[in-house]
C-alpha cells in the first residue's frame, strides 16, 4: 500500500522536486547517526542538524535533560524539514545511548581520551553513533560511560577546541568520505526509502498530512 501511496503522492509534486526526492534520499544513511547532549545555544544544536542534512545523515537524536532543543531557523535552514530529530527530552544520556546499542550502534564520545584516536582512524565498519557534548563542559560522565570508543580532530593552534557545530561538521566529512569509499551497505533498505520519500513529499505538498491521509482512506475504500 506505501508504494501506492507514494506514487500518488509524487505525482503531485513538480518534476523538478521528484527528481531531488529520489537523487538525495538514495545518499541518505542511517548506518551513522549524531547525538547531542545538552547543547547550551539553540544555533549550534540548529547548525549540526544542517551538517546532517548536507553529509546525507539522516537521524539526529537531541538529549535534552537540562537544555531544551529550539530550532534557530536562520541557521538551520530548512534542515530539519528533511532530517529526522529524536529528542529526548525529559530521558537522560543513558536512556539514548543504550536505546542506540540495542538497534546495533557503537557509541563514539568525540573528546580527548586516553583511549582516543584521531576521527579519520575510526572503524566504521558497524553503524556507528557519534556524541557531542556541551559547549561548556563537554560530555557527560553518563556518555563517557557508556562510550564503546573515542575520537578527537587534531589541532594545531591555542585553541583548546572546535566549537561543536564546526566538530560536527568535520568529523561527519571525514566519515561520510570514508563510507563512499568503502564496500559498506550503508543506503537505506527500499521500505525505509518509500518510508522518507512519503514524508518528504507531505512536506512539499501543501496540507500534506491531510493529502495523505486522503490517499490512504481511499485506498482503504478501494476507490483508487
């Protein structure tokens, strides 16, 4: 019945929107994923939700325990429309992060550690989720606890670190430019791919929730 759905759907939406629904859900990925815990300044959590959407990262879990999540549009851009957000708000790091380990992902703690290694020296060979902290004091001892691995962006200034919309942005860089390049099934399965494109043409289609759920009430119907 999706396809169905989503074939009514496309046909609604211009040829030019058809074609970016199809070019840019098949480079999307959830074989990495982003957490962020806590973040102080909304335009910093809003820029790492577009760092996702442009490196093709379709998940982004917001742990807010403390810091309520609010979307800076200015910064953000649009991305969240196109991006899938999880938050977390009232649940702790733990709950997140062992959320994440049972649907088969390794937590990476992106900070300085003894165990640590640089970013472009993370195994990705398993699906991996990657955890930035605040910028005021950095992860959790909840994340550090439960982090299967750590990494850190080599730096060559005074600077004692990248502000964490920038970290975000490099180290997805380096990932998704090591998973292009490895034999890695790292595209969305064909249900997950009709799953987003349905949603992304609700989104482009005005009163799209409703289009929707009219196409799905008369394929019920068996009218169409």
């Amino acid at each position: 019945m999706e396809e169905k759905i989503l074939e009514r759907l496309l046909d609604m939406v211009s040829d030019n929107k058809r074609e970016l629904i199809h070019q840019i859900s098949a480079q999307r990925t959830r074989h990495i994923t982003v957490v962020v815990e806590n973040i102080y300044q909304s335009h910093n959590a809003s820029a790492v939700v577009r760092s996702c959407d442009c490196f093709g990262i379709q998940d982004v879990h917001v742990i807010s325990t403390y810091n309520p999540y609010k979307v800076n549009r200015e910064v953000a851009m649009g991305s969240g429309k196109w991006v899938d957000t999880h938050n977390y708000t009232g649940k702790n790091t733990t709950d997140c992060l062992l959320e994440l380990k049972s649907k088969g992902y390794r937590i990476v703690a992106t900070m300085p550690h003894h165990q640590d290694q640089k970013i472009n020296e993370l195994d990705i060979s398993q699906p991996i989720a990657l955890v930035f902290g605040t910028e005021e004091h950095g992860l959790s001892g909840e994340a550090i606890a439960l982090a299967d691995d750590f990494v850190r962006i080599p730096m060559y200034g005074f600077a004692e670190s990248f502000n964490i919309s920038v970290s975000a942005a490099l180290s997805l860089q380096v990932l998704r430019e090591k998973l292009m390049n490895s034999d890695i099934a790292w595209q969305l399965s064909d249900k997950e791919l009709i799953q987003l494109k349905i949603e992304w043409c609700k989104t482009v289609i005005r009163e799209g929730e409703k289009v929707y759920l009219k196409i799905l009430e008369d394929l019920k119907k068996g009218s169409l």
